[in-house]
C-alpha cells in the first residue's frame, strides 16, 4: 500500500489504544512441566536486538475458568507470542496475571494481555505497584529499548492492579496460588509463587539456573533467605526467573553460588582486602559458576555490592 498523507494522517490521528499491536515475536513453544502448567524458557543471555529482549520465563497455568499467566515477558509483541501459544493449548480467556518483581523483562508483556483483556486483574507486590506507580515501567521501556535497537518499540506500560503479599492466597480458576515475599532479596517487589495443586514453585529471579542476574537491587543475605524459604516448600517443580526449569536442585544451585559469594568476600573482608583486591580470590573460588551466563558481566559488580552490604552490617 502506498502511503499517502491521508492515510498517515489517519493512522497518526488514530488512538493509541485502537492502533494494531506490533507483531509478535517468533514463536518458542511453551513445555508442559505440570498437568496443567506451561513454561516458554527463553534463550539465555542479556536483552539485545538480536533476541528482542525474551530472555525470561513467561509461563501460563490452565483453571477450570481460563488460563493464569506468570510473567508474560519484556515486550507488547513478546506477550502476544506468549497469547499466541496459550491459543495452541486453550480457547479460553486469560482470567489473571502474576507478575514475580519489578524487573521489565518479566512483565512489560503485561500491555499484550492487558490489550486482549481488558479487565484483566493483574496481581504484584504492593511494593511493586508503588514502584511501577512512581515511573519504573517508563524507565525500563527507555532502558530495553535503548540497549535492543527499539526492540520492544509500541510496549505501554499496563501496571499492575492487585496488591499481593507474603502469606496471602488467591483462588482463580480454583486454583490455589500462594505467595510468599521476604523483605529485600533479588529486589524489595519479589514474589515467589507456589501452586500447590501443582506441587510448583515460581521463584521469580529470586533463583536462576546457569544463569547470574544483576544484584543492584537486591540484598544478599536477604535473597539467601529467600532461597531458605523456597526449599522448605519442597515443591516438587520449579520455574526459575532465567533458566531451565527443574526441582529443587535449581533453588540449591543458586543458593550455593550466592552463598560462596558473600561467605568469600565476608572472609576476604575480615583479612582487610578491598573489593578489587579480592576479585581473583573469590573468582577461584566460584570456579564451578564460571561457564553461567552473566558470570562475566556480573562477578565484579556482586563482590562490589556483597562487600557494601557486609561493611554496612559491620557498623
Ligand atoms: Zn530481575
């Protein structure tokens, strides 16, 4: 079609709301890892033009009522491939949405369901919601596209709606969700979710596997305890926020890589090292990490913060 000035007048004059959502991004099929639970693993690595910014897990659960999506993703055209493949499993509608913690790549997807369902409740953490609220979707749809070549061009920020905290249960579908949130750990918004009638725990990036993700703003004594409480669950399935999904051994082998970090610098600390002076100390050390993506990128800045926190809980 030739595009004439009335017609792009037309098209620039048409509400953001009505305007045709970008197309989604190619499909990567969803696995089924629990009767009714489904995961689309993305592909390991940091946003970039090349994967469009899918680098997490988005994952959709089946009720009697409609279908439950975790975390849909970093993009209005990721969310679409994520409804794209709930429609290769179920007609029925999307009745919820669960997202894990502020970060963007989990759920700036929320606009594509959002643009589907209208009215769909879109549960957080409070703390999430305040976040989200004083401007962090803007800044992380600023930030991704920045570093994607406008990747994840056309996504609106579609917030969460419905606060949830540690302890409380939703049913949906009923289907019983429970949540579980432990001050600052990845970040201060996480959430983890477990589904019992699924013998399943979503972990959000509070673990990861074979992957390290960024600690700016996490805690790790407080992410540690987190992975504490994921194993006392005992769930059986575990959806981490980057990675494969497995059983327990995923929430272990985060804990161990986080653990070996803050002991080795807490150690290192003790003998008077500085944080650079450390490095190549706690590098041998975490020897068994060193092939997870984001090991490279995220070593030196771990130490630099475990070192912070360590000298701050020294005061
Ligand atoms: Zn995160």
């Amino acid at each position: 079609m030739r595009i004439t000035t009335l017609t792009l007048s037309l098209l620039l004059a048409a509400p953001r709301s009505t305007a045709s959502p970008p197309p989604p991004i190619d499909a990567v099929p969803a696995q089924k890892v629990a009767p009714n639970t489904w995961v689309i693993h993305g592909p390991m690595g940091h946003p970039s033009a090349e994967n469009r910014a899918f680098i997490n897990n988005p994952a959709f659960l089946q009720t009697a009522d409609g279908v439950v999506v975790v975390d849909p993703g970093s993009s209005v055209q990721i969310g679409a491939m994520v409804l794209q493949q709930i429609r290769l499993q179920t007609d029925r509608p999307v009745i919820a949405v669960l997202n894990t913690h502020v970060h963007g790549d989990h759920w700036l997807g929320n606009d594509a369901i959002r643009r589907a369902y209208p009215d769909v409740p879109i549960y957080a953490h409070p703390r999430m919601i305040a976040e989200v609220t004083q401007g962090a979707g803007e800044r992380w749809v600023e930030m991704l596209n920045g570093i994607t070549e406008n990747a994840i061009e056309g996504t609106q920020v579609a917030a969460p709606t419905h606060p949830v905290d540690n302890g409380d249960e939703l049913t949906l579908g009923g289907m019983q969700f429970r949540f579980h949130h432990n001050g600052q750990a990845h970040t201060a918004t996480d959430l983890m979710i477990e589904v019992p009638g699924e013998d399943l725990l979503f972990t959000g990036d509070n673990a990861n596997n074979g992957r390290i993700v960024r600690m700016d703003d996490g805690n790790f004594e407080g992410n540690i305890e987190a992975l504490d409480i994921a194993l006392a669950l005992q769930r059986k399935i575990v959806v981490p926020g980057h990675g494969q999904s497995g059983g327990s051994e995923v929430i272990a082998g985060y804990r161990d890589y986080l653990t070996g970090l803050y002991q080795s610098v807490a150690e290192l600390f003790e003998q008077g090292l500085s944080d650079f002076e450390m490095k190549d100390q706690v590098e041998q050390r975490l020897q068994l990490f060193s092939d997870w993506t984001g090991y490279q990128e995220e070593l030196g800045k771990h130490i630099s913060l475990a070192y912070l926190q360590i000298e701050a809980a020294a005061f």
